[in-house]
C-alpha cells in the first residue's frame, strides 16, 4: 500500500499529547486515537454511550491493542 509521505507528515502535525497518529499498513489509512479512546477500548464495555464517529476509533484502537506486540499492521 502507497501512503504519501506528505499525508503521513501532515497527520504527525496534528498529533497532541492527547493522540497518538497510526498507520495501517494494509489499509494505507491514517488515524489518530485519543488516550480517552484507548482507555474506552481497554474497558472492552459496550460503546453504545458514544457517539457513531468514536465507536469507531475505540474498534480501531482495540485492533491496535491486539496489534502491539506484533506490529504486522499498525505502526
């Protein structure tokens, strides 16, 4: 998967302390997840509470979760 540099620069220039930016390797699709967001994915409780945009990144943190120790897709 293609990924241009400037995509990946730009996401870096609107990380904070409060978001990490990953790369799905596969996907070639960039995210930032909040540390609230990974705190949600690590309660693995329903997300019924959180709005649809949210739900969303807390599934993708929890497949970065499973993801850590292998790094076969986030990075």
């Amino acid at each position: 998967m293609r990924v241009k540099i400037r995509d990946i620069v730009d996401a870096f220039d609107c990380q904070t302390d409060e978001t990490t930016v990953y790369l799905n390797r596969r996907t070639g699709v960039i995210v930032a997840i909040s540390e609230m967001e990974f705190f949600a994915a690590r309660e693995k409780k329903s997300l019924d509470g959180y709005p649809e945009w949210q739900r969303e990144n807390i599934e993708i943190a929890r497949e970065i979760l499973d993801d850590e120790d292998k790094g076969e897709v986030y990075v």
